[in-house]
C-alpha cells in the first residue's frame, strides 16, 4: 500500500541507460493502492530512459526501492489518476477528472516490483 506517498509532494527517481544512473526529482501518486510517477512533458531525459529500460531505483521519503515502471496508457487507470493529481498538486478536487486524449504532454508511469 503506497498511501503512505499521499503526504510526499516528489520523490528522487534513478534510471540507468549505459553504465552511469541518471537522476530526477518528481512527483508521486497512490490510487487504489497502485503507485505512479509522473512527468509534465514526457519528452524528458528521464522518461526516455524508463521507456528504454523500465527497471528504476526510488527514494522516498529517505528509503531506497528497487521497481519497474510502465507508461500507463489504459484510459481507466488513467481517470483513478487524474483527479489524485489535480487534488494533491494542484489544489483542485474534481470527482471523475480525466486527461483529454491528444492534448497532454506530460506521462504517468505505473511503478510496480520488479519481476
């Protein structure tokens, strides 16, 4: 159960692409016990690394995991996510938000153990 990530605003995400890590800060959501990661442009260093090689390293809140993690492109896990991000960074609770296809550029990647 990730809810604990509820109080956290960002956390450190590690990938690897070649022999050195590459590190970036950025947000966390739970829904439903699933976590995510998430990118505002998806056109970054970093999303492009997880792309190429899904298993990365977090910190949270000072411990260390070791996942994978997946650009969720389901459109229903997509809508239990989209109103976790207007409420936790934005501000804004609205009850069945969801993304509108093609006029977003930001990703969320499901994070799950790796296999």
């Amino acid at each position: 159960d990730w809810s604990f990530t509820d109080r956290i605003p960002t956390i450190q995400v590690q990938t690897h692409v070649g022999p050195l890590p590459w590190s970036v800060t950025t947000w966390v959501m739970s829904a439903q016990g699933d976590l995510f990661i998430g990118a505002n442009d998806c056109d970054r260093v970093w999303t492009h690394h997880v792309m190429a090689d899904p298993e990365i390293r977090l910190r949270i809140d000072g411990v260390l995991y070791d996942l994978q993690a997946h650009v969720e492109k389901d459109p229903a896990v997509s809508a239990r996510v989209a109103p976790v991000v207007l409420a936790k960074y934005m501000g804004i609770g609205v009850d069945g938000a969801s993304w509108v296809p093609g006029e977003q550029n930001g990703c969320v990647f499901r994070v799950e153990p790796r296999t």
